[in-house]
C-alpha cells in the first residue's frame, strides 16, 4: 500500500483528510524557517538576522533539555519515538513569532530616502499580528495531528515566549552597553563583512542607495562611449 505523502519526513497523518495533509506540511514550518534564517544571514550579513538566529537555537536547545528533564509521554494514538514536552514546533514558532514581533514594534525605526518609503507602524503591527496568528496555526496543527496534547503545546508556547522576550531585553542590553558595537569593529567580523543597518532601514533599502549611485555612473560612462564613437563616425 503507498505511504501517505510526507512519510519521509517523519510526519504521519491521514492522506484522505485534506486539513491533516495541510498540517503535516506545517510540521516542515521549523525546517523552512532554518533555510530562511541561513539565507537572510549569508545574504544581508547583518548581526539582527544572526542574534535572532542564535536565540532561536538556543531556545531548540533549552528545549532538548526541558523534553529530557520532563520526559513527558505524547498522546497514545502517535507512535513516534521522543518525547512531547514540551512542543517544540510550538516552542519555535513561539520564539520566531514574539521576537520578530518585538523587533518589529520597538527595536526597529527605519528612516525614509529619497529614493524609499520604510514600513509604516500599521503595516509592521499587521506583519506581527500575521506572524503571530501563523504560529497559533502551527501550533494547532500538532494537535490536530495528534502529535501533542494540548497542554504540551501550551507550555511550550510559554516556554517559546518567556525565552523570546528573555533574548530581546539580553540583545537590547548588550546594544545599549556597545558589546555589539564592539563585536562589530572586531577585525573576526569586519572579515565577514557583518553590518548593523537593518534597525534602521529596511532589508530592501540596504544597498539600494549605492546602487542607485552606481547604476547612474554606468549610464553617465555608457552616454561617454556613445558619445566618442558618434564623434568618430
């Protein structure tokens, strides 16, 4: 008989029940938000993205500790080896979703350009709100899959929460006393060309105004050589 979809990801769930394959591809969310963390981080190079990253390590890794201290049974219809106490797709999601949120609303303040118009409060509140809702469906969705119970999903919702605002006020600390200043001016990071400007600006205005300064002297040297070689005809 063929296995339902997904089954090589370790995510069991009934392939006639279209909300429980919807679901199933919501326990991947973990995975795809690693992916997306490696990119921004290789891409932007900035130290937001990398704090933000190591948090959410830390917290998988605060969470390893909790399943093994706890030891917590999942619910008897999943035969799945580990425990689920906490949950940590809940946990994840928990901790993604209220550190961006937080970012979003306090620590970021991008400034207007002349060539840009940054985020509004209303629109960055709606994106925190967004993410937010996301990490409830994706919470629900380990019920739904009986991968949880409940209480399991909670609790590591809380645990995921207390530890995003536990690394946002570290983060913010470490920003007012000029350790990340410090780290910055550090010649192990000027190598990778570690930058700070996401606070300020948007990750799509990074660059943009050099660009623009560069794409104008390529016309500017472009209309020369068009120039020379009508001169020549």
């Amino acid at each position: 008989m063929d296995e339902p979809p997904l089954t090589s990801f370790s995510v069991t769930h009934d392939a006639s029940d279209p909300i429980a394959y919807l679901c199933a591809w919501l326990a991947l969310v973990p995975q795809i938000l690693s992916v997306v963390y490696t990119t921004l981080i290789w891409s932007s190079r900035e130290v937001e993205v990398i704090l933000m990253f190591a948090g959410q390590m830390g917290c998988e890794a605060l969470n390893f500790l909790l399943k093994r201290i706890i030891k917590g049974e999942r619910p008897p219809r999943i035969k799945s080896k580990g425990y689920g106490m906490p949950s940590s797709h809940a946990q994840f999601l928990a901790f993604f979703s209220v550190y961006l949120s937080l970012f979003l609303l306090i620590r970021h303040s991008p400034h207007p350009s002349d060539t840009h118009s940054p985020t509004t409060l209303i629109q960055r509140i709606g994106l925190a709100l967004w993410s937010v809702v996301f990490a409830a469906v994706v919470c629900a969705s380990r019920v739904y899959l009986s991968y949880h119970t409940i209480h399991q999903v909670l609790v590591g919702a809380c645990v995921g929460t207390i530890a995003a605002v536990a690394w946002f006020v570290v983060t913010e600390l470490a920003r007012r006393s000029g350790w990340i200043q410090w780290l910055l001016d550090r010649r192990e990071f000027t190598i990778f060309r570690i930058r700070d400007l996401v606070v300020e600006e948007d990750l799509a205005e990074s660059g943009w105004e050099r660009w623009k300064i560069v794409s104008k002297r390529r016309k500017a040297e472009k209309r020369r050589i068009d120039a020379v070689k009508e001169k020549q005809r």
